[in-house]
C-alpha cells in the first residue's frame, strides 16, 4: 500500500485499526469471552508500544527502499536478540551466533550503497530500528506473563493498546493524510486487515507453541515470499548486491535459530 501512493502513519493506524473488527468477530465465533482479570496492564502496553514502533518505522522504510531490502534487514531481530542475550545477559557466544553475526552485518554491508543518496540512508535506519523494536516485542512476548494470555484476548487489546502510542507519533511526525487512498488502496487495507488479524493470532500462538527461537526458524520464509512478490507484482530492482545480501542476512538468521534450538533441547 505504501509502494501504491497511501501514506505510511496512516497505513498503519490503519494495520492496528480495523483488524480489532477482525478480532472480535473470530472471539464471537470461537466462543471466547473477553475477561480483563489477571491481565498484565504494564507488560501488555510495553509490548504493544514495541509492536506499533516497528511497524511505524517498517512501513516508513517502503518511501525510501525496495520491500525486499526492507523486509531482509526487518528479519534481523533474531540475530539482534542473540546479540543482546551475550551482551545484557552475559550469554556465552557460541561459534554458531558469531558465525551468524559476521554473516548478517556483512549481508547488511552489501546493500548498502553509497551512491543512492542520504534518502536511501534514512530507509536503512528505519528499517535496522523496526528490527530492532520487533526483536523486543517477540523477547517480552516470550518471556513475561503474555505468553500465557489467550491468543484472541491478547491480540484485541495489544491492538487497542498500540493505537494511542501510534497516534502520539503520527502527532510528533506532523500528522497523516488519507487523500492518497483510492478504491484499490481501500481494498487492499481490508484485505490487509483480514490477514493481520489471523496472522498476529497465529504468531501468538506458534510463540507459545514452540518459542521464539523455533519461530524464527521459519520466520526467514516471509522475505522470502515478500521478496518475490515485491519484484513480481511492485517491479522491484533487483541487482546482485541486494539479492546476496538478503540471502546472507537469511542464512545469518537460520543459523543463529537453529543453533540456538539444538541448545534449549540439550538443556531438556
């Protein structure tokens, strides 16, 4: 949508609006009834304020790079947080997450290009930042009492939650504008929406399932499959340096997950 002309704060007021609609139809239908006992106010709004930071700056990342760029250095955030367990948790570092550090910073070094301009530079940034603020959603989704929360409850009100902290940064940025929406556009939010909705259900349940090292094992699949579309449907550039760098920062990825997998099964 942003690729198409719409706005990116309004993109994503839109992303956190209306999938709520979404939400609470899926509670009627699977019988679930909303209960506010035991809720972790504090934990649920961090997390949510993480979620909408990402997003902002994802979708603020489409005006100035190409989605696959984008979306490769967005899935860093399992190799960020390896690196922030060896350096705030005093993790060992083990050969598999250096490998998979040097890999994905040099994968990052082949994107980059000095001759785009500073524009391109400001797409960089905010996309190595939206990776950051999502490697901390899914850390405090993990490891606090949210991960115990039911799926739908969870996800109507993280939504509710990360409109305000999205409305406090659209009035900083100078606001949004909705004139660039057209019929298209319109369809494409709800059908935008629609998948949200399911996708953050799922997400939620996978991290409980499995954990977020499991997930990012095959969260590598979404660059992937955004990558293909950005070229096939948007007419993205595609040139060598962003083709290796994105299989190098994937490669980084799956090394980092899987290592880190085979750890917490030693330690069961």
């Amino acid at each position: 949508m942003v690729n198409l002309g719409a706005d990116s704060n309004a993109v994503t007021l839109l992303q956190y609006v209306l999938p709520i609609f979404t939400f609470v139809l899926l509670m009627k239908v699977n019988g679930v009834t909303l209960s506010l006992k035991e809720v972790p106010w504090v934990a649920l709004f961090i997390n949510s304020a993480f979620s909408a930071l990402a997003m902002l700056m994802l979708n603020a990342s489409y005006n100035y790079l190409p989605v696959s760029t984008t979306i490769c250095i967005h899935y860093l955030y399992p190799i960020l947080a390896a690196l922030v367990g060896v350096l705030y948790f005093r993790e060992k570092m083990s050969k598999a997450v250096a490998s998979a550090l040097i890999i994905a910073f040099a994968g990052i070094a082949l994107f980059i290009d000095p001759s785009e301009g500073a524009g391109t530079g400001v797409g960089y940034i905010l996309a190595f930042f939206s990776a950051v603020m999502w490697m901390l959603y899914v850390v405090t989704l993990e490891h606090t009492r949210l991960n115990g929360m039911e799926s739908h409850i969870y996800n109507l009100i993280s939504g509710i939650l990360s409109i305000p902290v999205i409305l406090v940064v659209i009035f900083m940025s100078g606001g949004f504008n909705f004139s660039g929406f057209n019929v298209w556009i319109w369809f494409l939010g709800i059908l935008m929406a629609t998948a949200d909705a399911l996708g953050m259900i799922l997400l939620k349940r996978s991290i409980t399932l499995i954990g977020s090292t499991m997930f990012s094992v095959f969260g590598p699949m979404e660059p992937i499959v955004s990558s293909v579309l950005g070229f096939v449907i948007l007419k993205d550039p595609v040139n060598f340096r962003s083709v290796m760098g994105c299989i190098m920062v994937l490669l980084a990825v799956v090394i980092a997950a899987v290592a880190d997998y085979r750890k917490e099964k030693a330690e069961t």
